[in-house]
C-alpha cells in the first residue's frame, strides 16, 4: 500500500448513491422516526500499483469504503449532516493509503418545496 503522502500521480475510488436508515436531523421527529440518507465518496490514492499488479490488496476494496461509511450512517445519531459528513471522512481517512476523501451526505428535509439537502467536504489525510 502507498503511504498516506504521494507526490505522485494519484486516482479516485467514486461510490455513488450508498443509502442507509439512521436518526440524524435537528428536528425531533427526524431523530425519533429516522429516514434514508445517501453518501456519495471519493476516495484518493496512488493506484498505480493496483493497475499494474491487478491485485485487490494493492488497492482499497470498495465495499470496505461501503461499510466505513455505512457504519457511521446506520450509527450514534448527530443533529447536523455536516457532523455525518465529518465522521464518515475521519473514518475513512484512516484507511492506510487514503490522500483525500470527498464526501457528501444527502437527505429529504421535511420541506415542501425542496427535494433534498447535502452537505459535501473534502478532507486531506493528515
């Protein structure tokens, strides 16, 4: 696995539409009665090792980013989607390899005239 500092040429790991059931929102009855929330991530990395080997240990597998991030979806619940999208980035982040995470959080807001809210982050790895 590459360090977490490349200077190198780098790549992205993009899971689009993840969907979970938590209790996250600021409004009583969104904790009470919870909802969907989708994560869209990207992932930075070196992959060229994992191009030329064609080996899924030279790379990240995509359901472990799946699963990081479903875990902080489906678990303790946070009034504020920022928070969400904070918590999945610092997990994610600790994944050896890992340059940059993009993340964003989305969900239907009790609004009539408003389809959805996300809140999207990008963190570097320390």
């Amino acid at each position: 696995m590459p360090t977490k500092r490349s200077s190198g040429p780098t790549g992205r790991l993009i899971l689009s539409g993840l969907t979970a059931f938590g209790y996250h929102g600021n409004n009583p009855a969104e904790r009470k009665l919870g909802q969907t929330f989708t994560a869209d991530l990207e992932v930075t990395l070196d992959t060229r090792k994992a191009a030329a080997t064609d080996k899924i240990e030279d790379t990240i597998s995509y359901p472990l980013l799946e699963k990081t991030a479903r875990t902080v979806l489906e678990g303790k619940p946070a009034n504020l989607l920022e928070t969400v999208a904070e918590r999945i980035a610092a997990a994610l982040l600790k994944h050896p390899g890992v340059i940059q995470v993009t993340v964003r959080v989305t969900k239907r807001p009790p609004l009539l005239n408003l389809d959805a809210f996300s809140v999207e982050i990008t963190r570097p790895a320390d």
